[in-house]
C-alpha cells in the first residue's frame, strides 16, 4: 500500500468511456417509437383532405425527403457523437453564433408547437372514449401529467419505451390487417388509390399532402440525444435511424392505402381521429364497440409516447443553451434528488399551455383549426433546420473523418434538399399566416435572449451561477 | 476491501466521499472505483456541479453529458489523492441504482459510499430515491451520507 500512496496513484479501470448502454436494437425502436407516433394518428385526415385517395403518394414522398434527411443527421452523429443535435452541426459547419442560436431556438420553438399538437390529438383520441371533459383540459391535464412524470423519470426505462412502441406498432397492424381482410372479401376499389380528387393543380395538392405527412415523420432528430451513449455508434446509428425512419414509412404507405380503400375519403377528412374511422367501418369479424375502445387506447398510447420524448427534449435543449449562457442561468438548475431540470420542465408546460389555450380561444372566436396550424409551424420550422443540417453535411464533408466515418449517398443528399426546401416554400405559399405563429415563438425565444443579456451574466465567474448557492458554499467549505 | 464511490455530479456526492475519508483507515482498502452513472434517456443525462465550470461556445456546450461525468468523476477522485488506495474511474451508462449495483459486484466491492437522496414527498411516494434502490439490493453494506442540516438563519440571530 505504501507504494500506491502517492496523489499519482490514480489509475483508469481499463474499461473507462467504453461503457454504453443503447443497443442498436433499442436505438432502432427508439427511433419507430419516436416517428410512429408522431403524425399518423393526429394527421392522416388532413393528409387524405389534401391529396384525395392516392394520398399515400404523399406519405411516399415525405417519408423518402424525411429518410434523406436522417442519413445526412446519421452522417453527423458518426462524427460528433454528442447531444447537443442540429446546433452543433451548425455551428461547426457555419462557425456562426447568431444562426446557431437561431436554430435552437426554432428547433425548440418547433418542440413546442409539436407537442401541443399531440396534445390536441391526444384530446380527440381521448374524446372517443370518455366525451365528458373539454378537449382543452384534457390536453392542458395530458401535458402536465407528462411533465410530473417526465420530472420523476419514469421515461427513463428503456423497457418502457419498447412496450409503448410495440403498442404503436400494434395499432397500426390493425389497421393493416383490416385493409388485407377487405382485399379478401373483395370489395377493394383499387381505383381509390389513384385519386387526387381536389380541384387545381394536382402535384400542388401531393406537395400539400407532403407538407403534412412530413409532419409524421419528425421526431427522429430526437435520437442524435441519445448517440453518445450508443454502443458502435458508427456502425449501429446509420442502420437503426435510417432502417427505423424507412420502416416507418413503410408503416405509414401501408396503412394510409388500408384507410384509403376501407372508408371514403370525405369520411377521413372530416374526422378528428381518422384511423378510428377504418376500425368503425366494421370490416373485421370482432365487435367494433370493443374494437373501437381498444383501438382509442392504442392511439393515446402512440401520442403519449411521441409527446413523451419532446418533453424530455425541450428542457435538455433549455439546458444546453442555459450552459452556454445564452438563456438565464436558472434554466440549468437541477432538482437535488431527482436530477431533472425541473425550471426547464415548468418553463416547457407554460409554453406548451398558452399556446393551447391561445389556439383554443382562437377556435372558440371562430379562428382556423388549432392542429394544422400547429402541425404546420412545426413544419416550416424543421424544414429550414434540416435544410441547413443536409447542407452542414455536406460542408463538413473531409472534416473530422476516420475510416470508420458513415458516409450518406452525396446525389441523394441533394435530393433531400431540393425536397425540404420544395415543401418549405409550399407551406409558407399556403399558409402565410403560419410564418406569423414561427414569429411568435421565435420571439420566445428572443426575449429569452435580451433577458440573458440585459442581466448581464457573462461577467459572472464561472461557478457562479449554478443556481444553488448553498451548494456553493458547501463546496468551498 | 473495495470501495465504490457513486456520484452522481451533485455536492452531496462529493461530502459523501470526503466522508469516507474522515473516519475510513486507508490501509484497509485495497482500492477506490469512483463511479458515475449516465441516464440517456433523461431530460439531462448527466449534470457535473462539482468541477469548476466550463465556458461553452453556442452550439457546442453541454453537448457531451459524457464529458460532465468525466469532470465529476475526475473531481470526487480529487478527494482521494494522497489518502493511500489506488482510486479507479469509471463512466457507465443506464438506470443509476442498476450500474451502482453491477459495479460494486464486478469489483467484489466491501462497501459502497452514495449520498443520500432527498427526504421529499417525491420520494416516499413514488420511487423512492437511487439511494434507497441500492440499499435494497447491493451485495454489500451500503453507506449513506446524509446533508448536513441546513443552518437556520434564525440560531445565528440569537446567537
């Protein structure tokens, strides 16, 4: 012992930093998790509204830009393995404070919009069940449950996370099944499929249902916080988040043709909670009473999930950018016991509720339709972000490479691009008036900003503002 | 005997290794293993608020979770040097009570040092705290360094 009694004694275990915990598989079901639930329960009528029958060709396409895009993140991770997600590429890409600030904060902004979105398809779903309560306590009660549990880290379980995905997954075989059992029977009209029934142009009414089917896919930006604890992040990222975004798509192609030949599409339209409608046609030899319950269980399950994960992203975001010292200090502080950044959190559910219950009101005064102007701020938000992320990837092209650096197909990267900015600028032609929503939330994030500045932080000495100052002072005692 | 030092990047943790030191006879331990759990799928995987902090560019900061582990680590093996024993790090990643637990069998640990968690409503009702997991399950006895009481302002008043 006299011998290793020296401050140079301290010596690494041989396994220090090789200790990761995310499975390829797990990362894969993270990722359908993730997407899975994201859109298709919420927004499927509104895709069939846009397009018509042949609306599948919209989930087709937004599927493959939003597959793109994930390569060009899965080449990223491979490179910088760490949380930090879009702001990071950016700004190793750019070098650029101003842009990478904005980035995150229409990355969180679009966060918000996302989930408040969910909650509003969660309250329609839930309406199904039980019509007692209005839908605006219901998602307002959904956030803040989610939140608690959110605080406490019930999320935490890996285990958890796969049951609720393979829930998701269930309810959507459902409806697969039904489609294959009423080609059987024989009653298809293939011809459906064919259909862009809207009148005007018909590749503006696809790229319109792109818009929104693109909304379906997002969610798997969400993985890059999980990539430093990924076991082989270089060969098992690429894989599970692009396998899992194309399987995802694959799902949805597969269930939007089944919603297609077994209800009419006005139906689909016309419904808060459209994939209801598929199991309410009664095509499967089961009672649809006890098949429609099951079915809205599901779909609040699926929802949940994805809200879930955007919960547990926007505090970390907050977290990051508290760090950095570009939003207060007090966004960083941690609760003592359960390690949660609990300001965060209470910071994301007030969000979240005034833009629920702003959009309410709005509704209530005879306004547009609260989800698909959220789903549609979402959009115009993410599609600039990965626009820009599949153009920092190609910039950092011969950056930070090793052999084993994952490399995405540089001619399908263009394409990916020419796609995202392509509905970008439909959705904005659209819908003008969903530039002034991103403007609104933009400018959260802003005051957060002047807030930061006006306190005047940065000339604190490092330390300083670890929020607790008990805990300071512990220390240097 | 080995020791396992668990932290989880709070001030407690470290009070909980220095005491360790302040009754413990280093001759007796034959090694350290400081230990730090990540939770990746937590809001923050990780939160060091023991090491000096670290100015971050916009974009780059509080990216690597992995790096705070490592400064907290780093931090609470500080506590040990000179004291005698050979102190090793490690970084693991997963739920905290679980990688507490495998670490201390994988060593043959005699002892594992934590703080304790909090004495809160959460943590009666719900779960419970990480330090009330691995006081169930470890392989070994299980020591848990309470906070000081706060100082009331009132006493200094009086006083």
């Amino acid at each position: 012992m006299a011998e290793t009694s020296t401050g140079a004694s301290t010596v690494d275990d041989e396994d220090t930093g090789l200790r990761r915990s995310i499975t390829g598989g797990q990362l894969f079901f993270y990722t359908l998790g993730d997407v899975l639930g994201s859109g298709i329960y919420v927004l499927i009528g509104l895709v069939a509204a846009a397009v018509g029958g042949a609306f599948w060709i919209a989930f087709a396409l937004g599927v493959t830009v939003a597959a793109i895009t994930g390569a060009a993140y899965a080449e990223l991770v491979t490179k910088y393995p760490q949380a930090a997600g879009a702001s990071l590429y950016i700004k190793k890409a750019f070098g650029s404070t101003a842009l990478t600030f904005l980035v995150t904060v229409s990355f969180l902004s679009a966060s918000f919009a996302a989930t408040g979105s969910l909650a509003t398809g969660f309250a329609s779903y839930f309406a199904t069940l039980w019509d007692g309560p209005p839908a605006l306590l219901v998602s307002l009660v959904f956030v803040l449950a989610l939140v608690v549990v959110n605080f406490i880290g019930i999320t935490e379980s890996v285990v958890m996370n796969m049951l609720m995905t393979f829930v998701e997954v269930a309810g959507l075989l459902v409806i697969m099944v039904i489609g294959i059992w009423f080609i059987a029977q024989g009653d298809a009209d293939f011809g459906v499929l064919a259909d862009i029934s809207v009148s005007g142009n018909p590749a503006l009414a696809v790229l319109a249902g792109i818009a929104f089917s693109f909304f379906a896919m997002t969610g798997f930006e969400n993985t890059a916080n999980v990539a430093e604890e990924t076991i082989e992040p270089h060969r098992n990222f690429p894989r599970s988040l692009v396998g899992g975004m194309v399987v995802a798509g694959l799902v949805y192609v597969l269930v939007s043709m089944a919603a297609a030949l077994t209800v009419p599409t006005d139906q689909l339209a016309d419904s808060d909670a459209a994939l209801l409608e598929v199991v309410k046609q009664g095509i499967l030899p089961f009672s649809t009473d006890v098949m429609t319950t099951l079915f809205s269980v599901i779909a609040l399950i699926a929802i949940t999930n994805t809200t879930l994960v955007t919960i547990v992203t926007q505090p970390r975001i907050l977290y990051g950018m508290a760090k950095e010292d570009v939003v207060p200090g007090v966004f960083a502080r941690i609760h003592a016991t359960r390690r949660s950044p609990w300001v965060g959190l209470l910071f994301s559910a007030a969000v979240v509720a005034a833009l629920l219950i702003a959009g309410s009101i709005v509704v209530s005064a005879g306004g547009i339709d609260l989800v698909n102007t959220l789903a549609l701020v979402t959009v115009v938000l993410l599609l600039a972000i990965y626009a820009l992320v599949i153009v920092a990837c190609l910039k950092l092209r011969g950056q930070d490479e090793d052999g084993r650096t994952y490399r995405a197909n540089t001619p399908l990267l263009m394409v990916g691009l020419i796609g995202n900015l392509a509905i970008l600028g439909f959705a904005v032609y659209d819908d003008p008036s969903s530039l002034v929503w991103c403007a609104g939330l933009i400018a959260v994030g802003v005051v957060l900003f002047l807030v930061e500045y006006a306190a005047g932080s940065r000339n604190r000495p490092p330390g300083a503002r670890r929020g607790d100052p008990e805990a300071v002072s512990r220390r240097d005692a | 005997m080995h020791v396992v030092v668990a932290t989880d990047g709070s001030p407690q943790s470290l009070a909980a290794a220095r005491h360790l030191t302040s009754f413990a006879d280093p001759a007796k331990i034959t090694g350290i293993s400081v230990v730090a759990v990540l939770r990746p799928l937590a809001s923050v995987a990780f939160a060091d608020e023991i090491s000096e902090a670290e100015h971050h560019e916009v974009g780059e900061g509080a990216g690597s979770f992995r790096e705070a582990a490592q400064r907290a680590v780093d931090a609470v093996a500080a506590v040990f040097d000179g004291w005698g024993p050979e102190v090793g790090k490690q970084i693991r990643s997963g739920s905290p009570a679980a990688e507490i637990i495998e670490a201390a069998t994988e060593h043959d640990a005699g002892l594992i040092v934590m703080a304790a968690g909090g004495r809160g409503l959460s943590d009666v009702i719900l779960l419970g705290s990480t330090a009330q997991r691995v006081q169930h399950y470890a392989p070994c006895p299980v020591l848990v360094v309470r906070p000081a009481p706060r100082p009331r302002r009132a006493t200094r008043h009086e006083a």
